[in-house]
C-alpha cells in the first residue's frame, strides 16, 4: 500500500468514527425526547448537508432544547442563539457598536460571541425579524456573509449549517423570503401517546440520571459537511426517482423551486452518509417529506407520493394511517359521553381495527426490513397506532397512563 492508499484508507477510517459518531448522537437525542426520533435524524441530516432547517410547532414542544442538546454536541464549535422580535437590530445579531473605540473616533464593530462568528446557530422566531435586519440576515443565511455597518468589505460567515424554530409560518413577503431559504420544514407537536406523556411528568419528579453524551469534534464535522458527504454517490436509478416524484407533484400542482430540488441532493447523500452508505438509495428519498411542501395541509399528499414512490409497502400502511385517524375522530367525537357509551364503540369498533391494524403494521414492518427497505414511515404509523390505542385505553376505559404500555387492548 502506498501513502496515498494509506492516507485514503485512514481518510475512510475517520469518515465512518464521525458516522457512527453522529448516529449515537441522534440515538441519545431519540430516546431523550419522546416521539422526536424523526425529527432528531432530519435536523442531523440537514446540518450534515450544511443546509437550514425550520422547527415548526406550537410552544411547549422542545424546539429550543433539541436544536441546544444537538448543537451542544458539536466540541469545538462556535454556537450562537438568539430570540428575534420585530424590534430586533442587525447590530444585535451580528455585532455591537465598539462604544470604546467609537470614544477614539473609530468606527467599528465587535463581532465575538454573534453570528458572524459562530459554526452552528439557533435562531428562534425566526419569522420575526425586524425589516432592519431582513437583508442581512438572507445574506447570512444564503451566502454565510454580513455586511459591516460601516460599509467595509463583506465579512465571511463561518456558519455550517442553522436551526430555526416559529410557532407559527410566515405571514408576509419579508417574512416569506427567509421562509423560502429554510431548505427542511419540520412539524412538531404535544406528545399523542398517553404513556409518553405519563413517563414526561414522572421524569419531571424523579432524580435525574446522568445522559450518554457523546460529542463530535467541530473539525471532523466540517470534513464530513465539505468532504465526506458531497462525495457519495447519487445513482442514476435516484436521478430517475426524482424526476418521477418531481412529475407526481406536478401533477398534484405541487412545485417546488429547481434550487430546492437541487439543494436537496446533498439532504440525500446527508442521509447515506449518516446511514453508513457510499451511495443515496432509494430509502433516502424519504427526506423530502420534510422538503417539498409549502403549507403543513400540502405535507401528508407530499409524503404519500414520496412513500408510494420509495416503499411498495407504502399504499397499504397509508390507508392503515387513514384508518387510525378516522378512529381518533370518533374518539373526539365522543368525549363527554358515558363510560358504557365509549366502551361499547370500543368493543364494537375501536379493538378489531386497531388490534388489527397493529398486527398488520407489523409485518409490513418485517417485510420492509427483510427487504432492506426504508421502516421509517411504517414506524411513523406504528406509533400513531399505539398512541390512539393508549387513548382509547386511557379515555374510553379508564386505564391507568402509566399501565398502558403492559395494558393488551
């Protein structure tokens, strides 16, 4: 083996150390916040592509803690935060005045400690930034530069990648323009499955245990984000799987921008990298769910089109999907009825279908891994199931929260 051939081969060592790295990092972050196992993988994947991501969802769901707990795992690395109001200056966010220097008669600004410094950013209420700052901050985000206040020579931003988070989506053309430059969207909301919610409360009184932390070091990252990442490989098979879902969308007049379909090759290789693949298959694809849609109402026909595209599993657990939501439905129908009133519909109605679309969601489960395939929307499903499952026990026949994990519909 000659040097270069070591060189490469320890090139290789390293790239898969960040890897499995990176993927205990997201396992730790899964199993600290409950129901967020696809919302951690996406925001590593995202920063692994150098891209933004928006966290959508209504206060009280963990926004600020997972983009601080993920960006907190980078050693090394620069990390700046901030909350925006419409009254937010540019100078805040990139860099005071220097009030000493001004008493001297020079013009300048200090830029440690802002985001003109920093490698990773949380930027919350993203959508409510000031008219001020809107220049600026698209220049930050788009081309990872700020212009001095004192009109100098532009100032390389060395920003991989931002999280930001919003309550609520955009509503103006000012707001829209940084809306469009957060290349993921992803939803979040209140924990569904009652035993979820009864472990949050019982963690809120118990001592707690010191995490697993691991950590990457701020230079592998960059090499992975630079290096690693835009050297997997995209098939031609991918190419052609695109172009086919790019046409589905169209269809369902859906369109999304030529610039966001290219940027999203890179969330691809992103997530082969993660996964520990040389090349993008065809389960990657499913990081477009969080790509492709404008509206949160556009969401679920975007991610059907991309399931049915990537997993032949995918028709029959949707209408399972369907299936389980027209059951919480009804549950909400019926709230305020009598106990025997709701244990009756479950007995005529909610334990068949549930009982068997569990079973059903497990073998498809089983199918799509003995395949090889993607169980990422099939577990998205599956934890639907048992979460309308905890509250038909819990709301419709009094279980105890914190039984329902051994409780047998």
């Amino acid at each position: 083996m000659d040097a270069q051939d070591a060189q490469d081969a320890l090139d290789g060592q390293d790239a898969q150390d960040t890897a499995r790295r990176l993927r205990a990092i997201s396992d730790e972050l899964s199993d600290r916040f409950y129901e967020r196992d696809d919302v951690v993988r996406t925001l590593v994947v995202t920063l692994m592509a150098g891209q933004h991501s928006l966290v959508l969802g209504p206060p009280g769901t963990a926004k600020s803690e997972m983009a601080r707990e993920l960006t907190g795992r980078i050693a090394g690395a620069a990390y700046w935060e901030i909350l925006l109001s419409k009254f937010t200056a540019p100078t805040r966010m990139f860099g005071p005045i220097d009030v000493a220097a001004l008493a001297r008669g020079e013009y300048r600004q200090v830029y440690d400690g802002r985001a003109t410094t920093a490698h990773v950013a949380f930027i919350d209420e993203i959508f409510k930034c000031s008219t001020a700052a809107l220049n600026e901050t698209l220049g930050y985000l788009n081309e990872r530069i700020y212009h001095p206040e004192n009109g100098g020579e532009p100032i390389r931003c060395p920003l991989i990648g931002a999280i930001t988070a919003s309550n609520e989506l955009p509503d103006g053309e000012d707001s829209a323009a940084i809306y469009d430059r957060l290349l993921v969207r992803i939803e979040v909301g209140y924990l569904e499955d009652p035993s979820n919610f009864a472990a949050l409360v019982r963690s809120a009184v118990s001592r707690p245990v010191a995490p697993t932390r691991t950590t990457i070091e701020l230079a592998a990252l960059r090499h992975a984000v630079t290096e690693t990442v835009p050297a997997v490989d995209v098939p031609d098979v991918i190419v052609d799987a695109v172009c086919t879902l790019r046409a589905a969308l169209r269809r369902k007049e859906l369109v999304a921008s030529d610039r966001r379909w290219r940027q999203a090759v890179g969330l691809l290789q992103a997530s082969a990298y993660l996964d520990g693949r040389p090349a993008v298959a065809e389960t990657d694809l499913s990081v477009l769910t969080h790509v492709l849609w404008n509206s949160p109402a556009e969401r679920p026909t975007v991610e059907r089109e991309v399931l049915q595209l990537i997993n032949p599993d995918a028709k029959e657990a949707l209408e399972l999907a369907d299936t389980i939501e027209e059951l919480e439905t009804q549950l909400d129908a019926m709230a305020g009825q009598s106990r025997e009133a709701l244990s009756e519909w479950v007995i005529k109605n909610a334990h068949n279908k549930l009982a068997m679309a569990g079973k059903r969601l497990e073998k498809l489960r089983e199918e799509a891994a003995g395949a090889g395939r993607s169980t990422a929307a099939i577990d998205r499903i599956a934890g639907r199931q048992r979460a309308v499952r905890a509250r038909v026990l819990t709301e419709a026949l009094g279980v105890d929260a914190s039984m329902v994990q051994a409780a047998q519909l």
